[in-house]
C-alpha cells in the first residue's frame, strides 16, 4: 500500500513552523527512514502522517486517497502505530497487549472471538515471542517489549506500519532482531516508515529516508543521497565520516560522529565518473529474481556481466562491471545491499577517466 | 494462553458469592432468624402460604432486604467505578471521587437537609450536584492544556470546593436537629434503605453497571498512552465519555442513597486485580462480584455488632485497610 504525503506543514506557533510543505512517499515493500537531530520533529512527522496530529496544510494519502476522508476504523486496520517502547502500558500480559490490536476489528461491546485469539497467536508465533505470552509486560525486557508492541500492531492486518524509533534503546542483538524484522515484514509487502536516531540503520536498512533539519528544512530521496557526509552536517551540525566496514559477507555503511562542526560546509565532492565491480552471492532463487530486476534498472551503466547459479549449494553467483556517476553506482550497491540474504561488495577503480 | 476470560469454576463462584452472602446476611441482625425460617419464608414467597410469623416476615422482606439490595448495589457500583476511573486515570490512587461526584452529591444532600426536603428530595439534589461538581470538572479541566492529569487536578480543586460548601451548610445548619442528621448522613449509612428510596437510586447504578460490563473489554483500551489509545482505531474520547458518564451515575446514586462509603472504590478493584490481573474481561465481573458481596458483609456488622449502628465508611476502613495490607504483602501488589 500506497502512503503519500503532499505539501504536509506543521506548526505549533506560527513564526516557528517544524515542517515545511514536506512531500515524501512510500510504496508498498519499501521501508523508509525519518532522521533528524533531537526536536526536528521526527516524532511530530509520524503523528501527522498518521492523522493524530493535523497538518495545518497539506495532506496524507492513503493509495491516493485523504485519510482524513477516512472513519478511524477504516485508517486503523491499514496503518499501525508501534509507538516508542517507554510509554507503553505495562499491566497486561503480553498476549492480552497483542489481542488488543484486534480493537479496530471489534465493535465496541464484543469481546475478541476465537479468530482474534488465533491472529494474536499467529502474530506472536511469526515474530518468535509466543513463550512471552502470559508474562506481564513489566516482566519483560526492553527489547521483548519492543517486539510485543510490534506484534500488537500487526495483529490488526495493517499494510502501513509505523514505528517510532523502535530500536532505541535496545542492545545489539535486540537492535538486529527489529530490524530483521521489519526487512523481513518489508520483503512480504508491508511499508514500513520508521524514526531512527541511527544514521547506520538507514543505510543498512532503508530504501529511502527523510532527513528533517530543524525549523522545516528536509531532504528526501534514496537513502545513498540523503545520507551523506554534507546533509548530516547541514541537519545535525557534526562532522561525519561515512565509512564502510567490510565484513565477509557484506560491506556495511557506517557513520561514525568525528565533532562538532564549527566551519563552513566544504565545497561537496564531485560527482565523478567511476568504474566499478559488484560481486554479489544471492542465497535463493527467489531473490537472484529480485535483483535481476534491480539491475535492469541500471541497464545504462553495465559494461559487463556474468551471473551462475551453484546449484549444489543453493547460491547464484553474479558480478556486474558499471561505468558511470558515482552516485548512482553507490545507490545500485546500497539498493543491493539493503536486501536479504544476500552478500554485496562494490571495488571502485583506482584514477580519474 | 490467557485469554482473560474466566474458567468455569470462576464463573460460578462469582455468581454465588453475593447471592450467597446475601442470604446468609438475611439471618443476621439484631433479631436472628434461624436458615431454616429464612429459607421457609423464600419458600412461602413462590407458594404463598404463610409458615413464618408475620412479624418474622416483616423483618426480613421489609427491613434486611431492601438494606441487603441496597448493599449489593452500592457495593458493586463504587467498586465497577472505582476501577473504571484507576483505568481512565491509569492511576492506582483513583477512587469514585475523583472526579468530585461524591464531594458535590454530598454538598446536595447537605443542602437538601438544611432545607428540609423528604428523603426523595435529599436523593434527587444529591443526583444533581454530584453530576454538576463532574460537569464542572470536566469544563475547568478540559482548558487549553487538554489532558487527563490537568482533569484530575480540576477534580481535586473542585472536591475540596464542595467540601468546603458543605462545612458551609454545617455552620449554617441548626446545631440541634439538622446539625446531626447532616454528619450522620455524611459518615454513610444504609439505614435509609426501602423500596421506595431503590426505586429511584437503583436504575442509575444498575444502567451505569450494564454499560461499563458490556464495554468491558473495550475498556482494555483506557489505560493505554494516548498515540496508542488514538492508533487502536477506536474513539477514545467517546469511550473515555461513556466511562466517565457511568462512572458519575453510578457514585452520584450510591452517594445519594447511602452517603460517603468510603474505601470500596478503591478496595476492591486493587483486590481483584491482585487475584485477576488487569484484564477488564474477568476484572469487572469479579469487581461487581466482590463489591457486592463485600458491602453486604460490612453492612451486616455494621447493623449488628453493637445495639447502636456503627457508620459504614468506620468499618470499611477498619475491615479494608488490615486486609488489603495482608494481600499487598502476599501477592507483592500489581501496577496498573
């Protein structure tokens, strides 16, 4: 599903406004990410996508319809809201706080029905919770909590998920698991759009972003050009080094804080022509399709290609030669990257052409 | 899995519990009746033969009964409104009063007794302050910075202006006749109970029951922060309406009828959730339940311990606090 919004601005008075006729959209399967420094509004932006708080103008789109034309029933059982783990509610068991994301799909005076029981257990089964299910949610760590929230809010069937920073606070591993998560959900066709306070996730996650500066200003695109080195410091004023980490899979984005920026921003690097090598290692057949299709898209660039399937062990092997801007080579590597179970690295050639 | 609804063990007991202490309340009093009358004058009622003496029956369908009634009803109401406002508030210091519907219906039947209204009089001003002290809560409460704690502080403003209008109509009372009626009224009793006093205050506690029990699971919803609450897809502020509707009915009667009962509103719904979790699909019926059955056993003491009656918000106290206490330490309390 569909989630657009057109010229969405905000204020709470008027001479300071937090948005500013922001547009951004985010189709079904694709997960986007809200950044911003502390009081740009990240929170505030999901709260008007999702009509709890009203755009002063501007408006949500729905598979192009308003929401605001829309019954609260009818807008809740699309969208969910995973809202941030520390204000949750915690009297509930775990599986009580699941069934009552079933509400949208109960009149007022009825109890859930047998098939709300199921969904609730389906839910909590697929994230791999169900042993949590009569424990208190009090009793339960930060990052069980986190996934509880998550399973409440897809026990209503939405096709729109939106997390406030679901992985803040949370440990490593806790971190991974949400995020596998909503790559996994994303990979099934759900839209996720999620707040983060880490750059890295972005990259590491996200098909696009949006990076809100305070007092409005915003940039929105893939997430390769929105997270850069000049907008992260035009939006939280530090000096950033985005670096990438190989590991033996992949090669992974990283944005690493260096300081505070006190100068003028640099004159931005150039987008110059490269050459460049992807070696990509797919594990199944269903996605060796997906990124097929990802490479047709950059058709323009590819001055070679070679792809195998090693069918003893399940993998397709494929390498693509690219010539062109810079950008968009990385943005092709970071679209690869972003993907499942699959094992990316880009070699850049050395010189200038 | 926990489902939140009752096994059928559970079911029953809850049924019979008030039932059950209701009876056995029928025999108690001043002048015991042995259960075999008791049980002989219910017979008698659905043959119509006459086995027990009159007087007999005139003790038990005329005086305990409508008192017993009276008991089951206030009892259940305070406590169902009681844990719909801890849930409201998400507050575990919540009681029927918070909103101060018991404060202004006590400043009603204050005034109805300083200016010499019948029983049925003092019942209806006190209806309509409790009602107006919630209305003008909500209005002082509901200003520019909307929000529950900016409503609960307005109802504890407002509580503390009605208790101030009755010291008021104390001072003004006359020391000799009214003066007295006025505090005994205040320390709650249910010695006022006759048919005639039910037939006016009952139907606004039993509508004000009926509604909360049918949204029982709904008002799962009510405790949840307000992104939650607004993204469940359900209109929160209709739900929050409807609660704090019942709410108000329902203590505004029980006030009207029996005075300030203290402590059940608070007592037992901390009792049920300590035992039932907070589920409102099985905390709500054990709540009515064990209101009921609660009030009836304290009024019944407060009737017969002494040959003068004792005021029953004394004796809730007294009963309450010591055993809520035992339960807190044994069960480690619970949070909302």
């Amino acid at each position: 599903m569909n989630i657009t919004v057109r010229n969405g601005s905000f204020f709470y008075q008027k001479d300071t406004p937090i948005f500013k006729d922001i547009c951004f959209s985010a189709g079904a399967g694709e997960i986007v990410a809200i950044l911003g420094p502390n009081g740009a509004g990240k929170t505030t932006l999901l709260r008007c996508i999702t009509g709890m708080l009203k755009w002063r103008s501007g408006e949500s789109l729905l598979d192009g319809k308003s929401i605001h034309t829309m019954s609260s029933k009818e807008l809740w059982s699309r969208i969910a809201y995973v809202p941030q783990a520390k204000s949750a509610s915690s009297a509930y068991t775990a599986f009580e706080t699941v069934l009552l994301g079933r509400s949208s799909h109960l009149n007022a005076f009825s109890a859930p029905k047998q098939a709300d029981l199921e969904k609730a257990k389906e839910v909590m089964e697929l994230l791999g919770i169900f042993h949590l299910a009569d424990k208190k949610c009090n009793a339960i760590s930060g990052g069980e909590l986190q996934m509880v929230l998550i399973a409440k809010a897809l026990a209503s069937d939405p096709r729109v998920l939106i997390l406030d920073e679901p992985e803040s606070n949370l440990d490593f591993k806790n971190q991974l698991i949400v995020l596998d998560t909503m790559t996994r959900l994303a990979e099934s066709g759900m839209t996720c759009i999620f707040n983060t306070h880490y750059p890295a996730h972005a990259l590491q996650r996200s098909h696009k972003a949006l990076l809100l500066s305070r007092g409005g200003d915003y940039v929105f695109g893939a997430t390769s050009a929105v997270v850069t080195r000049e907008n992260i410091r035009k939006a939280f004023g530090v000096e950033a080094v985005i670096g990438e980490i190989e590991t033996p899979g992949n090669i992974l984005q990283n944005v690493i804080p260096l300081q505070i920026s006190e100068s003028m921003p640099e004159a931005p690097e150039e987008d110059v022509r490269s050459i460049a090598t992807i070696t990509i290692i797919a594990g199944s057949n269903h996605m060796s399709d997906r990124i097929n299709g990802l490479l047709h898209e950059y058709n323009h660039l590819m001055i070679g290609r070679m792809g195998m399937p090693y069918r003893e062990c399940g993998l397709y092997l494929i390498t693509v030669t690219l010539d062109g801007k810079r950008s968009a080579i990385q943005e092709l590597s970071h679209r690869l990257t972003i993907l499942p179970d699959v094992s990316v690295k880009t070699t850049f050639a050395k010189g200038q052409f | 899995m926990k489902t939140g609804h009752f096994s059928a063990r559970w079911c029953i007991l809850l049924w019979i519990l008030p039932v059950a202490v209701g009876l056995l309340a029928l025999g108690i009093g001043r002048v015991s009746i042995p259960a075999a009358q008791v049980f002989a004058a219910i017979a008698d009622v659905f043959t119509g033969s006459q086995t027990v003496p009159q007087l007999t029956r005139m003790t038990l369908w005329n005086l305990r009964l409508p008192r017993i009634l009276l008991a089951a009803l206030a009892g259940a109401g305070l406590s169902v409104a009681g844990c719909a406002f801890q849930s409201l508030f998400a507050n575990p210091l919540a009681t029927p009063d918070t909103l101060g519907v018991a404060s202004g219906a006590s400043f009603g039947a204050a005034l109805g007794l300083l200016l010499g209204f019948d029983l049925a009089g003092v019942q209806l001003t006190a209806l309509a302050m409790g009602a107006a002290a919630v209305g003008l809560t909500w209005l002082a409460g509901s200003g520019k910075r909307k929000g529950l704690s900016s409503i609960v502080l307005a109802g504890i403003m407002m509580g503390s202006l009605f208790n101030a209008l009755v010291s008021l109509v104390k001072f003004m009372a006359d020391e000799e006749s009214q003066l007295p009626a006025i505090t005994y009224w205040l320390m709650g009793g249910l010695n006022n109970a006759d048919y005639k006093t039910l037939l006016l205050g009952a139907p606004p506690i039993l509508a004000g029951i009926a509604l909360l029990f049918l949204l029982r699971w709904r008002m799962n919803l009510l405790p949840l922060s307000e992104d939650e609450a607004r993204a469940s897809g359900v209109n929160i502020g209709v739900l929050r309406g409807i609660t704090v509707i019942s709410a108000t009915m329902i203590t505004a009667s029980c006030v009207s009828m029996c005075g300030q009962v203290g402590w059940v509103g608070l007592l037992i719904p901390h009792m049920c959730r300590m035992k039932f979790g907070s589920n409102h699909l099985s905390l709500l019926p054990a709540s009515i339940s064990f209101g009921a059955a609660f009030l009836i056993i304290v009024d019944t003491v407060a009737r017969s311990a002494s040959a003068q009656e004792i005021p029953i918000s004394i004796l809730t106290a007294i009963i309450g606090a010591p055993f809520f206490i035992a339960l807190m330490r044994k069960t480690g309390g619970w949070s909302l």
